[in-house]
C-alpha cells in the first residue's frame, strides 16, 4: 500500500472535516496474549479492523472483518477501566475516541507492527498504564498523550469528546490529538510526530 499523505490529513482535521466510523454489524475482537486481568491491572486487544478512505472533507472508516488483508485502520475501542489495544502493519490509521481523561499510549512491537492503546482513567482515578505489558513483550513505547488537563474544559463542557488519530507510514508515525462532536473535527489539541525506530 502507499504511503498516507499526512498533510490531506492535517488539512481536513485543521479545516474541520468529518471522521465518520461505520462498525458495519461487525464485533470488535477482543483478544489477549494473556487472560483479561480484573479491573483495573487488564490489558486486552478490544478493535474492529477497517478499510479508511478519504473523499469530501471526510476520513470514512468501515469496519472489516479482522482476517481481511485489506484493511489500513484500526479502532480501539475503549472499556472502562482497562487499557484497550489494536495495531496496525504501516502504512494505516489507528483511531480512538472517548477521551474525557483517559490516556493514549503508542508502542512498536517486536515484528514491526505499531500498536495504540486507549488507557482508562476509571473510577479508581489511575490510569491504567500498558507499559510493562508491551515491554515485557519486547515492545517499545513511542507517545504517550494524557488527555486530563489537556482538553479544555470548555469543549468538554459543550459535549465534545477527544479522540486520537495516528497516521502510521513505514518510518514515522503523526499523531493528531483532537476534540469531535457529532463526527465533526472541533479542534486540533497537538500534532506530534515520532520516529518508528525511537527507543
């Protein structure tokens, strides 16, 4: 697949375009390496796999089912009181929402694939941290974004929610932390953009 052109992106988040997710009466998979740990110590993969395409002001996501090689995005989905993961060979999207005080951690695993994880901030008030989960795998940690104190609560007050954007391309990875309401891109919180090989 080739690259993304990250700047199409930057200009639709910038200009307010649509991220529009279509679950296609599929069900996320939720899967581990390890037995789903009780809350709040839980680490699991909670995803739908997707085909994105980008047409009219809008990046249009429509869930596929996990097996499908033509997939080039992932949702993490997020549980209460877990940290959810999801990955993606490069080049893709990682896409996560419902960010009102939870975390965004970004890893590269041992085979090269990148990983997202949607950490929870529940109602034990810590969040839970996949770090030692991914590392103990031989995984490395790339970004980490905490959305508590960095989306304005003014936005949060007017119902809208963060979300995280990774655009995953073979040696960089850009990630867009923004705030949507009703699908529609309200602001772009910060555009980072890290090495894959960082670490």
């Amino acid at each position: 697949m080739p690259a993304i052109d990250v700047q199409t992106v930057k200009n639709l988040l910038e200009g307010g375009g649509k991220i529009i997710f279509n679950r296609n009466n599929i069900s996320p998979t939720k899967c581990s390496m390890q037995a789903k740990l009780p809350a709040p110590l839980g680490t699991f993969d909670n995803t739908l796999m997707a085909k994105a395409t980008i047409a009219d002001n809008t990046i249009k996501m429509v869930a596929t089912k996990d097996n499908d090689l033509t997939a080039n995005a992932v949702n993490v989905l997020y549980e209460d009181q877990y940290a959810t993961t999801g990955s993606i060979k490069p080049p893709g999207y990682i896409f996560s929402d419902s960010f009102g005080g939870c975390s965004f951690y970004l890893f590269r695993g041992p085979m090269g694939n990148i990983h997202g994880a949607h950490a929870s901030r529940g109602n034990h008030g810590q969040v839970t941290d996949p770090t030692s989960y991914f590392t103990n795998r031989g995984g490395t940690l790339l970004y980490t974004w905490h959305s508590k104190g960095n989306i304005p609560e003014k936005r949060l007050m007017n119902y809208e929610l963060g979300a995280v954007l990774a655009v995953v391309n073979a040696d960089v990875t850009d990630i867009f932390c923004i705030t949507t309401k009703n699908q529609k891109v309200t602001s772009v919180i910060s555009h980072e953009q890290v090495s894959n090989s960082a670490g």
